[in-house]
C-alpha cells in the first residue's frame, strides 16, 4: 500500500509542480519577494520594494490602532508567477480616517510565461479592492486615458470616471513681461500663503467648489486632511481689497502614490482676470526649485488652460479620475425650505455621468 502511495506521489508530483509554476499568486509584499527581484539583479527597484516593505508593516500598526493614530502609510501589492515577480501595485490612504484610499498604476517587472499580462492586472486591481484595512468605504485612481487595457479591466470592477484632468509641464515655462511687471505693480494685491490649520478650510472649500457632491462623499476629505499634504508645496492665494481678503485659487500636492511630484491648481468657481498676474508668477517661483514637478487642472478649465498655454506650459498628457464606492446612494428625495440658497440646492443635484474612455 505504501509502495503504491509513494509511485502515485512520484507521478504526480510535475504535475503539481508545473501546476505551481504556472498559477499566479497576489498578496502583500513579503520579504521572500525581494528574493525574487534579487536573483535578477534588478537593484533599483530591489531598494524602492525594501521601503515599501518596511511602510507595509506601518500601515498594519496603524490599521491596528486606528482610533489612535491616523493613517498615512501606503501598501504595497504584489503578483507572482511560481518564483517571479511579475508586477505591484500600491494602496494609499486619502484621508486621516482612512475611508477613501488611492490606487496607484500598475508596475510591471518581469513578463509572465504561463499567463497575460491582463490577467495579472486584473488579480492584482481585485485583490487590492479586498483588502482588510478598518473604515475602507471608496477607492479612487488617476489613470492615463490611453492606458485602454487597464480602464477595460477598471470598468470591468465596476469604476466609474469622475474628472478629466490635464498634465502640464513647466520645464520650458516663460513668464511674460508684461505679466510680470503687472504683477510687481500689483504685488500688495495678493499673499501667496502656506497653510496651517487656521487657513486651511479657506482651500478645503476651493477645492469643494470644483467636486460634484458624489466626488465629494467618495473622497470624504476634511480640512484637516489638506495640512496633512506638503507645507512647502500647498499653499493658498488671498486677494486683498480694502473691505476684506478673499481666498481666490490655491496648489494642492497630490496624495495619489504615483503624483508625489504632481501639484493641482484649483480656484473658485468664479474667474478673476487678476489671477492672470499672480498664477504665472507663482508656478514659475514652485517649479524653477524643482524641476520635475508636473503641474494638473481640470480640463473643463479653459481659463487655467489658456493661462497655462501663455506662459509656456507643455501639454503632455490627460488622465481620467476613477471611483469605486460601497457607500449606499442616497435615493430619498430633497425638500428645500423656503429661504434655502441657490448654491444648496445645486449641491444636492447628482452630476451627470461621464462616460468612461473607451478601450
């Protein structure tokens, strides 16, 4: 009987081994992954995944302790097939509570032999919606708009695109004369301030007037959030009359895993032709220290956009913003009293859909 057993063994055993060496496996980054890499001589991405190895045990302490400490820390996803690895992806906190995280774009270090590359997307962006983080209620992603295998998969998992966004690059950007002997003119006009907790509700609401009120729910952010993001890079533009200061535009540092380098302009809903002194002047000061900072508006904004075009910005590329919530729509129906303002009630209108980008 046991001569019998071990012969059944022996017979399957390739089998199983062949079988091993074909499936794909996707979970958390572990340390025998690096291994992988390691034989491969693939060093540069070898120290980033060290990191991220490490973020990745800091992430678990403060899903651990969530009521304690806020959440920051990303995660970092991998697949395999049998002892390659073959791709990553990152998941990141959006918010302090950690109910809306982020979801970078995928990473691809070897090409699979048994399986398509699709394929391994698609584990890996499912696998990354299953993860056992506390108070997880949305996803987002910001995905180039010709990226057609990876929006496929996405539509497939049920996202939804919310905004259109363009990418500019300020390497070749030229501050017009005119501009800028308008804007010393002018310099008493505006602050250009970094920001605190006093002013940070000042951008938090700037950002708001720009989001549909379902963005808004999904992103669930919180003034508190935006001091969070980088002190040296968001800031907030005042403009100052002799009656009051008004805060018109600001700069937010993306929290997005793939646009650490990438800053979004945002304003009030209303155009003020005098950002057209103080803007150029502004980006042009940010960039000049860094060179390889991307600079995003929304591309329904033809006036950023021709202000961009102006001073020399390069277009270089649109993505589209991504959501999957499982947050219950609100179906009920709205009452409005009878002193209810304008600006409330268009809040509670559901925006239309965007379609998604077709593959």
């Amino acid at each position: 009987m046991q001569v019998a057993q071990r012969k059944l063994t022996r017979a399957l055993f390739p089998l199983l081994t062949e079988k091993s060496k074909k499936a794909i496996s996707v979970g958390y980054l572990r340390i025998h992954h690096l291994y992988y890499l390691g034989r491969k001589r693939h060093l540069d991405p070898l120290r980033k995944l060290h990191l991220l190895l490490l973020r990745g045990w800091i992430a678990k302490i403060e899903s651990t302790f969530s009521h304690l400490v806020s959440k920051k820390q990303p995660v970092c996803l991998v697949a395999t097939e049998g002892n390659s690895l073959i791709a990553s992806i990152l998941i990141k906190p959006n918010n302090r509570r950690g109910t809306c995280w982020s979801i970078s774009f995928p990473k691809i270090y070897n090409k699979p032999e048994y399986n398509t590359l699709r394929e391994i997307k698609l584990r890996l962006l499912k696998y990354s919606l299953d993860v056992k983080m506390c108070n997880i209620n949305s996803w987002i992603l910001k995905y180039p708009i010709d990226s057609t295998e990876e929006l496929s998969i996405l539509r497939e998992l049920g996202f939804q695109p919310q905004e259109f966004i363009t990418v500019w690059s300020p390497n070749e950007i030229n501050l017009n004369e005119t501009h800028s002997s308008n804007f010393n003119e002018k310099r008493f006009s505006f602050t250009w301030e970094q920001v605190n907790i006093d002013n940070s509700e000042d951008l938090w609401r700037i950002e708001n007037s720009g989001q549909s009120l379902q963005l808004r729910s999904i992103i669930d952010r919180k003034s508190s959030d935006i001091t969070q993001l980088s002190i040296k890079l968001t800031r907030i533009l005042y403009l100052h009359s002799l009656k009051k200061s008004v805060a018109v535009a600001g700069i937010i540092q993306q929290n997005f895993p793939d646009d650490i380098n990438t800053l979004k302009v945002i304003r009030n809903l209303a155009w003020d032709e005098r950002l057209k002194y103080a803007l150029p002047a502004i980006i042009k000061t940010i960039t000049t220290k860094d060179k390889s900072l991307t600079i995003e508006c929304d591309s329904k904004d033809d006036y950023l956009k021709n202000l961009f075009k102006f001073i020399g910005l390069e277009e270089i590329n649109q993505k589209v913003l991504l959501s999957k919530s499982n947050l219950q729509r609100n179906e009920k129906k709205f009452s409005f009293k009878k002193n209810t303002s304008l600006s409330t009630m268009l809040d509670t209108l559901n925006p239309p859909n965007i379609p998604i980008p077709s593959p």
